[in-house]
C-alpha cells in the first residue's frame, strides 16, 4: 500500500457517511494517529453491518492496521493484528482499493 493512497483517502472521505452506489463509506479520526475506515450496508432494520471496519494507525507516514470487525460475513470476523498480521495488512490494502474505486481515484 502507498501512502500516496491513503493521502487520496484522507483528502477525499470524512466522518460524514457518503453513500457510493449501494455503500456508506466513511472515515472517521479516532485520535491524533488513528482513524477508522468503514464500509457500511443499511440493515432491513436500519442498523450498521459493516464489510468491513478497520482500525488503522497512521506512524511516520505508513499505515498500520490495528484491528478489523466484519458482522457482513459468516462467521462474524474480528481479528486485531495481533492476531493475523498478514490477512489485516492484505485486508487494509483491499479497503483501501475499496475506498479509491468508489470515487474513481484510481
């Protein structure tokens, strides 16, 4: 994953949810270095399933994953990185992808 990328997604998304065909996306700042990426389907019942929602930590300019949270997919995924390193960096750089060809970015 470039940094270049993930500046793309931190100049265009936000904490504001913004519906991309059929998706919510948002990002949202959970302190001065961790953000939260999520992409979000509406539940018949208008609740939150997230596909996923990742926990990132933003450190000299790399991104980090920390933890990641899929109610969308059965069974249920909720991993942090320390528990698979190698599937939340890949994961990370999937929603990334996600995030860029939603708003044509790449």
């Amino acid at each position: 994953m470039s940094n270049q990328q993930w500046q793309l997604v931190k100049e265009h998304f936000s904490e504001e949810r913004q519906y991309i065909d059929g998706f919510y996306y948002r990002l949202r700042t959970l302190a001065e270095d961790e953000y939260e990426l999520a992409v979000i389907h509406g539940g018949v019942c208008g609740e939150n399933i997230y596909h996923p929602q990742m926990k990132v930590k933003e450190t000299k300019g790399m991104l980090v994953p920390l933890s990641m949270y899929d109610n969308y997919s059965f069974p249920v995924v909720n991993l942090s990185y320390e528990d698979a390193p190698e599937r939340l960096t890949d994961e990370l750089q999937s929603l990334l992808q996600q995030f860029l060809q939603a708003k044509e970015l790449i």
